[in-house]
C-alpha cells in the first residue's frame, strides 16, 4: 500500500480556481479503483495545525493499492491549465493506530517497528465543538516550537473543514529528531496530556512513513 501527499499551489488570486477544483476532483477520484481512500483538503499558512487557510494552496491525499503515476489525466490537465506548482510526497505506512472516517486506511499497522530512518508523522484529528476553544488555544505555542526543532525536514498543516478536522504531516531526518521533539519538548508533551485528560477529540489518528519519493513538478 501507498500513500501520495499531493500540494497544489496554484498563482496569485487562484483560490476560486483551488475550491472549484476541490468539487470537481471528486468525481475522477470516486471512480479510480486503484484507489482506496482519498482526501481533499485545504492547507494552512504556517505549516500547522492554523485557523488561517492559504487559499492558493491545496492538498490531495491518496491511498493506492499499487503505485499510480498519474493522478488522474482530468486532474493533471488542471493543474497543467492552471500553471499551478506541484509536489507529490510518496508516502510508505508503517506505524500508526487510529481511524480516518471510522476506517483504517492504512491497513492495519504496528504501533512501532525498529525502523530508525527519515520519517513523516501524519496527525489528524475531528475536534469536538465543545473544545474548540481549548484547542486553538493551546496549539499556537507547539507551532512556533516545531518549526524549530531540530531535525524537522518540512511540515505542512491541511484539513478537511475549517476548525473542527485538521492534520498535520510532519518530515523529519529520522526517528530520534521526530521523538525527541514529540516527547521531550515540554509545550508538545503538555498538550497531548490535556487531549487525552479532556477529551478534545471525536477521532484522531497517527501514522508513521517512510518518505519514498519527493516529486516536483
């Protein structure tokens, strides 16, 4: 199983351009039967989770029983159209727990392996109305820490809706950098004690991969 993490940046004042593509994408996408699972998304500005979406920048998930070359030739000729920037992230799962719209879309996977190389961390989460508030009141402090931390290779915030289902997927030199920024700096450890001791989220999920291959186009 493979994961590709499509970012679709289109030119200035494209934003109209990316939330009509993120209606129409659907339809090539249903049909694909080489894909299992497929998500469209918006990104945030600064990396993280973020309240303020880039509206230029667009993200397309997929999951795919064999490798796929193409997204789909609608899709790219979009894109092509468009003159918009391309980066695909091919993704290979191989740690994680949790479920994705009740699914568990990456197979069933351990929740550790002894892999130690580069790594990327996919972080989503459905928050809770009643924890908004709590939420975005704490996640500003662990952005501003994980853009610095050591070993941190890119990170990039996306989401399905606005506020309430947000992700983030995080690249990393290897999985000593990933833990010691996930367990040792103390504004991370803190807010994952407070997600768990109130409850802030519906569902979450937290998967580990090896980062394949970085395509720019």
């Amino acid at each position: 199983m493979i994961c590709t993490l499509t970012i679709v940046r289109y030119p200035r004042y494209g934003g109209i351009v990316g939330i009509l593509s993120m209606a129409l994408f659907h339809f090539p996408l249903l049909f694909n039967r080489n894909i299992s699972f497929y998500k469209l998304m918006g990104c945030g500005k600064n990396g993280t989770f973020d309240k303020h979406p880039d509206w230029n920048q667009w993200a397309i998930l997929l999951v795919h029983e064999s490798p796929c070359q193409i997204i789909h030739p609608f899709i790219n000729r979009w894109i092509l159209f468009f003159k918009a920037q391309v980066s695909t992230l091919t993704l290979q799962p191989i740690e994680g727990h949790g479920t994705w719209d009740g699914k568990e879309v990456f197979g069933k996977l351990p929740k550790q392996t002894d892999y130690e190389g580069s790594i990327a961390v996919l972080t989503r989460a459905t928050i809770r109305l009643s924890k908004l508030k709590a939420f975005w009141g704490n996640v500003d402090g662990v952005a501003k820490q994980m853009a610095n931390a050591k070993g941190l290779i890119t990170s990039l915030g996306i989401g399905e809706v606005p506020f309430f289902k947000q992700a983030t997927l995080s690249v990393w030199n290897s999985k000593a950098d990933m833990k010691n920024f996930a367990y040792k700096m103390h504004e991370h450890t803190d807010v994952i004690r407070k997600t768990k001791k109130e409850d802030w989220y519906s569902e979450e999920m937290f998967v580990r991969f090896i980062p394949v291959k970085l395509e720019k186009i």
